[in-house]
C-alpha cells in the first residue's frame, strides 16, 4: 500500500504494545469507568449511550443493526495521564467479553482507578504468536503422589529434586521432602516449585516418578531407603492459556513522532524494525501496524536493543 502525505486525514495515539495492532482511528465508544473491577471496564452510564451490548431493530427490521456496541477484539484505551489519585495512566488491552450492557472483560487491568477516561476502537489485529498451552500450577501435590519409599534420610526440608522417570515431558521444576528420623524417614511432601513453559500437551494423567537413587541423593552419603514415588497430575494441578485467535485485520499507519527517541515497529507485512534517533516532528516513511514495547538490550536477549523510547507518537491514516 502507497501512502503520501496528502491521503492522510485522520490519527490516533498510539500506545505501544507487543501485541495489540494499532487500533481505530475512529471512536466508537467513549466514556469514563464507574468503580474498579481487575481486568474489566465497568461504565454504569453506558447504557444511556446505547451500551456496549449489540442491540437488533425488532421485526420486521429484525437484519439491521440498531445500535453496534463493542465486540470482542475491539480495542481500549486508558486515556488518563496518570497524574492523580491512584490512576494506572495511559494503558491498551482488548476485549475479550461483553459481559453486560455497562461492563467489558479486557485482556489486561488497564483501569486501576474510578473515574479514568476510556475510549473504544475497532481492533486492528493483536499477535497470535503469543505464548498459549498448559502449565503447571506452583502448589503441594502430595496428596496426587504414591509413594513406597521407606527407611530413608531426613533431606533437612524441602530439597530440589529432578524426575528419575514419567510420562511429563515439560521443564517444571519440583521439590521434596523426607522425614521422620535417620533410616525410618519417608516422603512427607512433593511440591511443583516453579511452572515450566507454556506447552501443547495437557498435563492432566501425565506422571513424574522418583525412584531410591534419585530421594537417596538428597542427603548425598547418607540416604539408604528403598521403594520409589509416582505423582500423577490432575487438573487442579495446572492452568490453561487458550491459543489467541487473530481478532481483526492489520491495517496501515504512518507515525508522527513528536519526542526524539527509538521505535520498535511491526510493519503491515509483519517484518520487524528497530529505527533509532528518530527525530523529533519526523513522519515515518513506511507502513506500520504496531509500535512493540521491546526491551532493554541485556545478557538474557544477547544485548539486542529493541525498547522504544520516542514519545508523543501519533499513527496517521
């Protein structure tokens, strides 16, 4: 797609995000939340409006669509600044359920304070190369455990301790503890210390076993039991993040930077691009659909600098 300055007609704030398209640029809802509810958009004056429900014209006009409402995959804005009282500032998430005529369910808690000006725009998109799948949940799974284990070592608490054998292949990290006196002690508890990544095979029937050598080796010279430990995992033992389905079609945005800084850019064929030193008052010759947070250069990403840092970015179209 061609853009030159004088097909340019309308803009919209853009707030970075590693995930949400830039939306709009139109408004389609506007308004101010009411209370404070974690990861929802509450607005009891909505409904004077129209609401965020979609509402049908009644027979025989049943196929028109008398007021549009939000859907899911629109895109919100915190537009606050985040200068008074507890206001989380200028924030972006999308919705992900109309739960009622005055309430959204939103994939981020971008409202935090009562009172915070909100406004609604078509979404354009969000990243479908987010993390999804099953996880683990940090949490004492003694009671999913079968353990023959008898005649070992105290371990002196909860010790690390990696799977001799099962069926779970994911990188979950467990621990265990023995106890009950030198040469009686048995395994008191097991517990899932850290979640492991994200992973496309369900947990739940999956196993993990400990076998003597393995719960020996917690007190290193000393343990002398015998018998093994199987844990067999459940479904409160884990989570789910369900795969995001591409909510929107990119669309194609030119970006007025008005603070001098970086701009980690997605453009609307998906290439990624980091532009440094940006001027301030520049207009960026290329076709954007996202403004990416990034990150800091560090040894965990190999020093690789993608933050943004420009300020005051306008996305025209």
């Amino acid at each position: 797609m061609i853009i030159n300055p004088s097909t340019l007609t309308s803009g919209i704030k853009v707030i970075p995000s590693d995930s949400i398209n830039i939306p709009g640029p139109i408004v389609k809802y506007s308004g101010v939340t009411t209370s404070v509810v974690a990861n929802k958009l509450p607005d009891t004056t909505a409904p004077l409006r129209g609401g965020f429900v979609q509402t049908i014209k009644p027979a025989p006009n049943q196929n028109q669509i008398l007021n549009q409402g939000v859907q899911v995959g629109d895109v919100v804005y915190n537009m606050s600044d985040g200068t008074t009282g507890t206001s989380a500032g200028s924030g972006i998430a999308y919705v992900t359920a109309v739960d009622s005529n005055s309430v959204l369910s939103l994939s981020a808690n971008i409202f935090t304070a009562s009172g915070d000006a909100y406004a609604i725009y078509e979404g354009n998109g969000i990243n479908v190369d987010q993390d999804w799948g099953w996880k683990l949940v940090v949490e004492d799974i003694t009671t999913e455990t079968v353990s023959t284990f008898i005649s070992g070592t105290d371990s002196g608490g909860a010790r690390a301790i990696v799977p001799s054998g099962g069926t779970y292949i994911g990188n979950a990290t467990f621990t265990m503890t023995v106890a009950g006196g030198a040469g009686v002690a048995v395994v008191t508890a097991v517990n899932i210390a850290t979640t492991g990544d994200f992973d496309e095979v369900d947990p739940i029937g999956k196993t993990i076993t400990f076998n003597a050598a393995t719960i020996n080796a917690l007190n290193p010279g000393t343990g002398t039991g015998t018998g093994d430990v199987t844990c067999t995992f459940v479904g409160s033992n884990t989570t789910f993040v369900p795969q995001p389905s591409e909510l929107g079609q990119s669309k194609s945005f030119q970006l007025y930077v008005g603070a001098t800084g970086d701009a980690y850019v997605t453009t609307n064929m998906g290439e990624e691009i980091f532009i440094e030193s940006i001027p301030a008052g520049t207009i960026l010759p290329i076709a954007v659909a996202r403004v990416n947070v990034g990150v800091a250069a560090a040894a965990g990403n190999g020093f690789k600098q993608t933050l943004t840092s420009a300020t005051e970015i306008v996305a025209l179209t």
